[in-house]
C-alpha cells in the first residue's frame, strides 16, 4: 500500500518513563553517571523504566475510522499524544498525511483572560486556520457552542460545560483530514452529545480519517471500521470492532490470575487469525462444553456504576425503593452476561389508597433509545384490583439479557388510580445501570441481539 492511501502510519513505536522513588535520585541521575563515565567506571542507574507503550505498529488508510479500546493504563492516551505531536516517542516513527484536528484535553489551550471569540482564533490557528478561514467559520462554530452572550465573556468567567463545548466547537469546525478523539464524546448534555455524534458522522461521511479511543463498547462498534485493542503498552489485536470489543470484554473482567493466559489467547488469536475472541470453539481441551465462551466472563457488582442521570417522579401516592438486578439465585449484580436470564426487582410503598394498579420496567441505551420493557398486567383488567395505604409489594421482571456488549439503563416506574387520577403514581428514570459483558461471535449487530442466523443461496 502506497504511503498516499495511508494518513496514519506507526512503526515500531514505543515510550518509556524514568520513575524516580526520591528527588534525591533524580539529582543522583543528573550528576553521577557522567562522574562514573570519567573515571571510567560503568554508571549506576538510579531510576525504574516505565514503558507506556511497547513497539507498536500499524497503518490507518485514509477515510477509515478506527477505534482504541484498552483498560486504564493500556497506553491509549500516550498513543494519541504521540500522534499529535505533543509528546515525544522513545523509538519508532509515526508518519501523518493530512491536518490533524484533535479532541484530547478540551480546552487546554485556552487563555483564560481572553473571551471566548478571541480563544476560537487562537485555538483555530493552532489547528491551521488563517485568519480569515476562521473569520468565515466563526458563525458556524458559535452556532455549535451554543453559549449564547458569553462567546463574548473571558473564558474564566465559563463554567467547565461551556468550555468544553466551546472547545469542542472551534476543533469540529475545521475541516480536518484526520480527527482524533479521545473521551471527548461525554461534553454536554444529551442534545449537544447528539449534535456531535451528528458532526462527526457529516466528517465521517466526508471522507476524513476518524482515530477514537473510547471506553464505550457501543461507540466503538457503531462508529469504527476496525479497532484495536491495548492493554499495557502493547498492541493485542486488531480487527473488526465487534470482535475486538468481546476481546476487550473478556480482559476487562477476567479474573486476576487469568489475565496473562487471556492476553495470550487474544496474541494468538491475532496472529492466527480466528474469528473468536479467546480460544479456539472446535479445540475440544479448551471448550469442553458451550459454556466455555463464558469461563472467564464473571457477572459481578460494581459500586462505581452507578447511574449519575437519575430523575424521579414526584410520588403521588407510591413511591419505588430499592430497585436492583439480581440473578436468578438473588445475588445482585450490574455487570450481566449477554444471553443469560436475570430478575428486575424493586418494592413499592402506598402512601395512598389506588385502584388498577399497573407496575413496569424499561431498558434504554446510553443515548436515550428505548429499547424495550415491560409490564405486570396484559389489559386493564389484569392488573392489581387496589393496593391500601400502607402496603408494600415486591416487584420482579425475569428477563432474559438479549443485549450486545455495552451499558444500559433500566427504568421503574408504577401507575394506577389515586381518586380520580390516572397516571404515574412514581416513576424513576435511570433507576439502575447495568453493563452487559458477553462473547461477539454472533451474526449480531446494534444494542439487541434478536438471534439472527443470514442464509445466502443463489
């Protein structure tokens, strides 16, 4: 492949950091190995090396989107920083054909004693604008922002939204060759999510080379040609994103002791190449039975995942406690494993006396998508004849959890007739999170696994 068809190539990559225990043994560094080599003598290091990334190697092609996926401390953000420039590679080379636009720390070059309209030239010109390209763009990219007066205000006076929008902004608006995210798809609230995943798809569609690092599995999925998975400084795999993520997925979550054996796995399966993540399906040693795929998949509770987007309804005569996913043993969890059975549980407590009692339950994605639910009564007529005041009933929705690898949301909600209302009696929206960890071996795509098996005939 010719070197006009790539706009990103990196060969042989690596970064290493010098950790120092004492101050003292950076001065040591700095002064007694140049003693050592005048006396003659071997010098003394006085410093670990850390190496953040490992020889890493591969070419994006133009107009292809590819993702990075990798647990906390994998390299990603070093990878990215070394692309753009801002940091300098121990070895290896990284070669670029096309402007850069990236979205890395938001904000970060912005003087905050200027106004926003004086940041947006500076910031654009960074990125390669002359003055009058971003003269003719500024509307647009105050339009994106959508701040309103304070486009005119000092950037200090901005709270930490407006900023990262407006930054977002000036960085989207350029026209960029290749485009470089890095976590920057959380800025905002839901309709300015939407307006950038809008924008950059309008880039996409363009023709620009699109490089995203994202801890969401959904994203990565819908928005990626291929991905590539890191975890330590080293490049695991690459490969088609749905099969890197349940690559991604297995190591997240795999047991500490099987982490090594699972990185292997996942080299092997690269080097190969299968198409399953992990371990071979017809190696009858490693899969003695169908459950295999799920050996190193535990569904666990994790306390930090914890929805921060709750909303409740006002009660009118009910109120929702409690709401959780459990097993089918009872065991509460929130990291699910893709196809297994699970119970939505709540309780709900009548503050008031209510006729055609109705309870439900509803799961959504990140971006608001309803994706289904369900409800404890078919018809009117099936549903709980009163509930007093006083009452306190247990709810449970068993459902079986036919999503795709990424995080969802669960709603609980409980209606009926308080005198002669009709309506909710509470609602909480965004009531759980739940994260669903499984294989990607299936013809399946989206948020629901509907089970799908293409037959080709001529």
């Amino acid at each position: 492949m010719s070197f006009n068809d790539i706009a990103i190539r990196v060969s042989n990559l690596s970064k290493c950091y010098h950790i120092y225990d004492t101050p003292r043994d950076r001065l040591k560094q700095f002064i007694l190995p140049r003693l050592y080599r005048v006396a003659g003598q071997p010098p003394k290091q006085y410093f670990r090396e850390f190496w953040a990334l490992k020889d890493v190697s591969f070419e994006i092609k133009k107009g292809e989107s590819v993702g990075i996926v990798g647990r906390n401390g994998s390299g990603k953000s070093t990878f990215l920083q070394i692309i753009t420039g801002t940091l300098s590679p121990t070895t290896g080379t990284v070669a670029i054909h096309g402007r850069i636009a990236a979205l890395l720390e938001l904000g970060s070059g912005f003087n905050p004693e200027f106004t926003g309209r004086e940041n947006v030239f500076l910031n654009a010109a960074i990125l390669g604008l002359s003055k009058e390209e971003v003269a003719e763009r500024f509307d647009d990219i105050a339009d994106f922002a959508n701040i309103g007066p304070f486009i005119e205000q000092p950037v200090k006076t901005y709270s930490s939204g407006m900023l990262v929008r407006l930054a977002f902004a000036v960085a989207i608006n350029v026209d960029p060759d290749i485009l470089i995210i890095d976590e920057a798809l959380s800025v905002g609230d839901e309709l300015f999510q939407r307006k950038c995943f809008s924008r950059i798809e309008t880039i996409r569609a363009s023709g620009a080379t699109i490089l995203f690092v994202s801890h969401s599995s959904s994203a990565i999925v819908e928005l990626c040609d291929r991905a590539v998975l890191m975890d330590a400084g080293e490049k695991l795999a690459v490969g088609e994103p749905k099969q890197i993520v349940g690559c991604y997925q297995k190591l997240l979550y795999a047991p500490v002791d099987k982490c090594e054996y699972i990185r292997e796995q996942i080299r092997r399966a690269d080097e190969l190449p299968v198409n399953i993540p992990g371990l071979a399906e017809n190696d009858p040693q490693e899969h003695p039975n169908a459950s295999a795929h799920f050996e190193t998949l535990q569904e666990s509770f994790d306390p930090n995942l914890s929805p921060s987007s709750t909303i409740e309804y006002e009660s009118s005569g009910a109120y929702i406690e409690s709401p959780a996913v459990l097993t089918l043993e009872g065991e509460q969890v929130n990291n699910l494993i893709q196809g297994k059975n699970y119970f939505f549980t709540y309780t709900v407590q009548f503050s008031k006396f209510a006729n055609h009692v109705l309870f439900g339950m509803l799961i959504k994605t990140v971006s608001g998508v309803e994706l289904g639910g369900g409800r404890s009564a078919k018809s009117r007529q099936h549903r709980l004849v009163c509930a007093k005041k006083g009452e306190c009933y247990r709810v449970k929705f068993r459902f079986r959890c036919a999503l795709n690898p990424g995080v969802y949301f669960l709603n609980a909600g409980v209606s009926g007739v308080v005198g002669d209302v009709d309506g909710y009696l509470h609602r909480i929206l965004d009531s759980v999170c739940i994260r669903v960890i499984g294989n990607s071996d299936g013809f399946s795509n989206g948020n629901v696994d509907f089970d799908i098996l293409p037959e080709i005939s001529k």
